[in-house]
C-alpha cells in the first residue's frame, strides 16, 4: 500500500507547478463536452478479480482545480465518488487515472483522487521536460506510474512529436520502472519504430492505435504498432472505441478488426479502460456497461480476457495485492 503523504499537495514540488495566471478562464471558447451516462448498469459479462481500468479521468471540481485557459474542450466535474460508484457497479476493482489535457502540468486533482485510496488507483501524470528526480520520487510515492504526451488535446503544437525532450525524460522516468504514454494517431507516425529506437522505458497508446477505423489493419502505422507490441516494445489500451469508429452507437463493430489484431500481436502487452468520462463524445453517448460488454468479443477468451484485465495491468503499473 501507498504511504500517506500529508504534505504532498503543500510543500512537495510534484504537487506545486507553475500555474498561469489565466487558469480557468475560456478565452478558446473550448466547447463544452457531454456529461457521461449517470445510469449505473451492470454490464453482461462478469469480470475477473482484480480486473482494472486503466484509463479514466478525474476533473474537477472546477473551484478547487480549475482548468487550463488554453484548453481545446471543457467537460463537466466528473468527480470521483460517482467514478467510484461505477466501478464497483462494473465490478472493477482497480483504477489508473491519466491527466487529462485540461489541466496541464497541474496534477493536484489526480495526485488527490488516488490518495483517497491509493491500494486502489495508481496514475499517470503529466509534467515538465525540466522536472527534477525528487519531484519524480514524490510522484512514485504518490502512485504515479507513467507520463502522458498528448499530442491530439492541444491548441498549439499539435501532431508533433517533441523526441529529444521525450528522450531525456523517458532516461529520468526509467529507474522509477514507469512507461511514456502517447496519444497519438499511430497512421500520422509510420516509422514509429524508428522515432522510440532509443528509448529506455515502455511505451503505451491509447484508443487502440488512434486511427479512423476507414483506414484498415493493413495501414503501415497500425502494422508498426503491432511490430512494437510483439518486440515487447509498446503496449496498447483497448479505449475510446468510439473515437475511431464510423457507427454512431455500440457496438462499434468496426473495430474488432483492431482489437483482434492487438490481442493477435501480442496479448502481454495490453490493458483495457472505460475511458471515462468520455470526453468530446460527438455521438449517443455509451453507457459504460456496454462498453465492459465489448471485451466478450474483443477478447472472447477468458484467459487472455483475466490476463488484459488483471495480470497486464499488475505488471505495467506496479499494483500489489487486492484493492
């Protein structure tokens, strides 16, 4: 179990960033997102003991952590005691909770959420290039596992990939045993391979691989992907399926094609998430136990299904005992 760090959010300087003075404020005009389906559901399938959901984000509440001025979208608090609430409706016992976009570097309201129960939650957060190895000590204490770059969220700067600072950083995160986490559309990256060669921690991606379903698995970025995943180079999250497909509903049947390659690949190398709250849903809003349900055919096999769901995220993200 975690340790209690009374003086984390006070005096630590993993939890004091550098807040710009316009936080909060819309200039953007960043359109606001729907809120997630408030109905708790249990979902069809029955999951396995200590079945995880490796990606979820907290946000909120906007008068204790407010968001970032120059953000692209602007959602709802989706607090954690309904979070909670869901999980344990869809029989989930562990949680990764990854910074969203709104907060930038400002990770209080992550660092927050998973002390309220750190056996359960473990995190990725989002941080300076020039952060300094005590902060990332007091980030390990706090639960923090990997570093996120999104590369999509962003008003400036989008679709580049920064390798030189990823480089650096990914040698500071190594002795801690944590991973980068890209959001990224792997077909705008085909020598992805190439670009990590040096790297020293794991990779992962979210929304299997990010590309539009219309593209297919034979798109040369999503076979890279898959290369990496059986090299045991990068690990795949089984998120956002409605984020690439082109049906407006579940069961978003045109991305099981993906899901079966990525498990095809290499099923060591992949976790699932709700990617709740679902931000910046343009179509019908799934309800979460739907989703769950989605693993049946995505993962028909109850062995690699306990595997993506409990032992995968045992390793990737250094949970130990039950929640």
């Amino acid at each position: 179990m975690l340790p209690k760090l009374k003086n984390l959010f006070v005096v630590k300087s993993a939890s004091t960033p550098r807040l710009p003075k316009t936080l909060g404020l819309n200039p953007n005009n960043a359109p606001l997102c729907q809120a997630p389906d408030q109905a708790l559901k249990k979902p069809g399938l029955v999951l396995c003991k200590n079945a995880t959901d490796c990606h979820a984000h907290i946000c909120g509440p906007q008068s204790l952590y407010p968001y970032i001025a120059n953000r692209i979208y602007t959602p709802p608090d989706a607090l954690l005691p309904h979070y909670e609430a869901l999980l344990d409706a869809l029989g989930v016992q562990r949680s990764v909770l990854v910074q969203p976009s709104i907060y930038g570097t400002d990770n209080r309201a992550l660092l927050a959420a998973i002390q309220k129960n750190p056996s359960r939650f473990r995190g990725v957060a989002v941080v300076d290039w020039d952060i300094s190895d005590t902060a990332l000590e007091d980030l390990h204490l706090a639960g923090i596992r990997g570093v996120r770059c999104n590369i999509v969220d962003l008003a400036e700067a989008k679709g580049v990939l920064p390798i030189s600072q990823l480089s650096a950083l990914a040698n500071k995160i190594a002795p801690f045993g944590w991973h980068l986490e890209f959001l990224m559309h792997v077909n705008e990256f085909p020598d992805l391979a190439q670009l990590l060669s040096n790297f020293p921690v794991p990779v992962v991606l979210g929304h299997l691989g990010y590309l539009k379903t219309n593209l297919g698995v034979k798109d040369r970025g999503f076979q890279n992907l898959l290369s990496l995943m059986r090299e045991e180079r990068a690990w795949v999250k089984l998120t956002g399926p409605y984020r690439i497909t082109s049906e407006a509903r579940v069961p978003y049947a045109d991305t099981n094609p993906f899901a079966h390659a990525l498990i095809a690949a290499n099923p060591r190398q992949v976790v699932w998430g709700t990617d709740w709250p679902h931000v910046m849903v343009k179509g019908v809003m799934p309800n979460d136990a739907d989703l769950v349900d989605l693993l049946q055919e995505w993962v028909p096999d109850p062995t690699l299904r306990r595997q993506v769901l409990s032992e995968n995220p045992e390793r990737l993200y250094q949970f130990e005992g039950d929640a």
